[in-house]
C-alpha cells in the first residue's frame, strides 16, 4: 500500500507539472510580434509590444518559480523531509491538536520564506518595470508580516475545531468538518470588506457628487438597494484599476479602486458597477458559495474515507499516524480531481462574467461597458490573445475579445427584435 501510494504521489506531482508547463508553452506561442488583426482598434502597435513583453516577462518569471516549487516539494517528499519536520515537532509537544497546529506553521513559515524572493521580484523589479508598481519595500514588508499573523489566527481558528473534529467524530467528520467551513465561509463572506481588507487598505465611503448620483439612478433603476459604495486606495500599492462587489443583505456593498476612478469616466464606471451588481443580481454569489461548499464537501469525504490509513503518514516518512501528514498526502492524490474540479469552476464562472454583462447590457450600456474593458485591458497590459486550451484550464473570466464578440451578439438580436 505506501509503496503504491508513493509512486502514485510522483506521478501525479510529475505529470501536473509537465502539465503546466505544457499550457504555459502552447500559451507563450500564441503570442505574435505582430499586432493581430482582430486586436486593431484596442492596442496601438506599441502599446501591444509593451503587453507582449510583460507576458513575456511573467511567463519566464513563473517558470522558475514554479519549477523551484515543484523541486522543493518533490525533494522533501523524496527525502521524507515532511516525516523528518514531524519528528521534531512531536519532540516539542504531545497533544495531537499542538502537533498538526505547529506543523502547519513550520510549514508555512518555510514557505514564506522560500517565497519571499520571488515576490520581492515580480513586485519590485517586473512590475516597476512595466509602470504598475506603487508599493514601497516598507509597505511591501508590512503586507508580508500582517498576512502571516493574519494566516496563522484565521488558520489557527479554523484549524483547531476541525482537528479536534477528526479526532473524535469519526465516520461523521466530513459532515461536521463541512459545517465548520460553511460558517465560516458564510462569515467572510459576509464581513471580509470591512474586517479584513482594513488591515490593508483604507476605505472611504463614495463622496456626494456626480459619480455617487449615477451609480444611485443605476441602482435605483435596477431595484438594487444600496447604501454602502466604499473607495478603496488601490493605487498606493499599485496603477491597475478593479472593483468588485461584496457581502449579502444588509452587508452588501461596492468597492471601487481610486485608480479605476481616474481611469474611466463616469459612464464607464457605472457599466462596469452594473456588471458587478448583474452578479448578485443573478444570484451568482448564493450558486457560486453552494458550487464551493459541495466540492468542499467531496473533498472532506473522500478525505475522511481514507485518511484514518497508517499508510498517508508511513508515505511522508512518519511512523506515528497524524492529521496533517494525512492532510498533505492526501492533498498530492487530489491534484487530478482538483484540476477537474477547477475547469468546472471556470466554465461556470465564465458562464456569469457573461451573464453580468448580459445585466450591464439591460439596464444600462454594453456600449460604454465595452469601452471601459478595453481601457482596462490595455492600461493592465492584459493578454488578449490566450491560448484557448489555457483558457478552458486557468481563465475564470472570458478574454476581452470573447466578451465583445457576445455584446455585439446581444446587441445585434436586440436589434433584430426590433
């Protein structure tokens, strides 16, 4: 069974791997030095060479990165460096819960670590490069230390019913382990704008003026209540421009990067507010929590079915059974189903992006929506042009191009209606 179980393991971190680096490849040979025709009236010539180069450069930058992380896990699991950390972390405590708890944070630490170069460089040296960068190394260092303690409270607290679950529950651990994810799901969802994101940006309610008197006449229009339209400092960190929408209920609200501010006018915004708000408005948010938790719930059960094996520790190099060793075996072996998984997230997420803008379109302007992607898409340097296997895999969004092409469609059977 664990000699099985081991070689299973590195095929499946080999061959995702390769996989990877597959989709990366057909990807980066997509791209052409020469402006595409269908691209003509979005990217001046220039402009288009500038974005080739930049994904040029994030292409060569994740290949090392991601090829020093596979190296990295493939050694300790080769090595049984993950049995070896258990053994000296079981000399410093007993208690199962303290185990797996300052295993996790070794682990973590160690990646934090490890990781830390390589985001000093695609902040510091690829994104100042190109323009995008705003982020001073004292804030940039504040962000790293406030996402580990971050990290370690919500882990710990998440971390510790779940552990003391899978000790005792038994059979029902999946069941009972669920309940505490969806709580806490439910939570961040409901409170992540305004208990999380604080701890990193300030925001500030939308000041009285043109803007807020449109995006209200929007909302008004389209039977969304709203009250709670916060603008976020984006731009000390970086020039890209987002907004998104947040919460449920009465915890429901708009959040707008001051750079999209500046870089749109007031009728691009609103477009790009009302696809945000088609989201809620089609229930994405309540299908996409429920498509989250039933592939949470697949997951903690087939997990529950196995991990009670001596074999998920023996595998790792650990004689004495354990939760997080289990956790972390099992984590390799799920890697096929994830990947299934993950596309079918991505088909259903690019499904909404269509369906919000279908919204934007009703009640308000696919016109100026259209207008505002592709300021967007130039101004972030946006590949327009991805390999359609690399779509299907990784874009939880449709490309700038498949979005307009649908617009004109709508556009043209309304028309056609007429």
């Amino acid at each position: 069974m664990v000699v099985k179980l081991y070689y299973s393991i590195i095929l499946i971190l080999i061959v995702d791997f390769l996989f990877e680096r597959w989709l990366d490849f057909l990807n980066a040979k997509q791209r052409s030095s020469e402006l595409p025709s269908e691209l003509k009236g979005i990217y001046d010539p220039d402009k288009y060479q500038k974005s080739v180069e930049y994904e040029r450069s994030k292409h060569n930058f994740a290949t090392i990165s991601e090829s020093f992380g596979f190296i990295v896990m493939l050694i300790l699991f080769v090595t049984g460096g993950f049995g070896f950390i258990d053994g000296i972390v079981r000399e410093l405590v007993n208690n199962p819960i303290h185990v797996a708890l300052l295993y996790f944070g070794i682990f973590g630490l160690l990646s934090e670590i490890l990781s830390f170069p390589f985001k000093w460089y695609s902040t510091f040296i690829i994104e100042a490069k190109f323009g995008f960068n705003k982020t001073t190394p004292r804030l940039f260092l504040l962000d790293q230390v406030k996402g580990l303690l971050i990290a370690a409270t919500v882990g710990g607290l998440i971390l510790i019913p779940i552990i003391w679950i899978y000790l005792i529950a038994g059979n029902l651990f999946w069941l009972y382990a669920l309940g505490v994810i969806s709580t806490f799901s439910i939570f961040m969802l409901l409170f992540y704008s305004s208990v999380i994101v604080p701890i990193f940006n300030k925001q500030t309610p939308l000041p009285e003026g043109e803007l807020k008197d449109a995006i209200t006449a929007f909302c008004q229009k389209a039977g969304f209540l709203l009250d709670n339209i916060y603008v976020i400092d984006g731009s000390k960190r970086s020039t890209k421009a987002n907004a998104y929408f947040t919460g449920l209920g009465s915890k429901k609200r708009i959040v707008i990067y001051d750079t999209l501010i500046s870089e749109l006018d007031i009728n691009q915004i609103v477009a790009v507010l009302a696809h945000e708000i088609g989201h809620y408005k089609r229930k994405h948010v309540y299908t996409g929590l429920l498509f989250s938790l039933f592939s949470t719930a697949v997951m903690l059960y087939l997990f529950a079915l196995v991990s009670s094996s001596p074999a998920f520790s023996e595998v790792l190099g650990s004689k004495v059974p354990g939760f997080h060793l289990a956790v972390i075996s099992f984590g390799m072996l799920y890697t096929p189903i994830s990947l299934v998984i993950g596309v079918v997230m991505n088909f259903r997420s690019r499904k909404n992006e269509y369906e919000a803008d279908q919204f934007a379109n009703e009640f308000y302007s696919s016109d100026y929506l259209g207008l505002a992607l592709k300021k967007l898409s130039v101004s972030n340097l946006s590949n327009l042009n991805p390999h359609p296997y690399y779509v299907f895999f990784h874009y939880s969004h449709p490309t700038l191009l498949q979005r307009l092409n649908r617009l004109a469609e709508i556009r043209s059977a309304e028309h056609n209606l007429e």
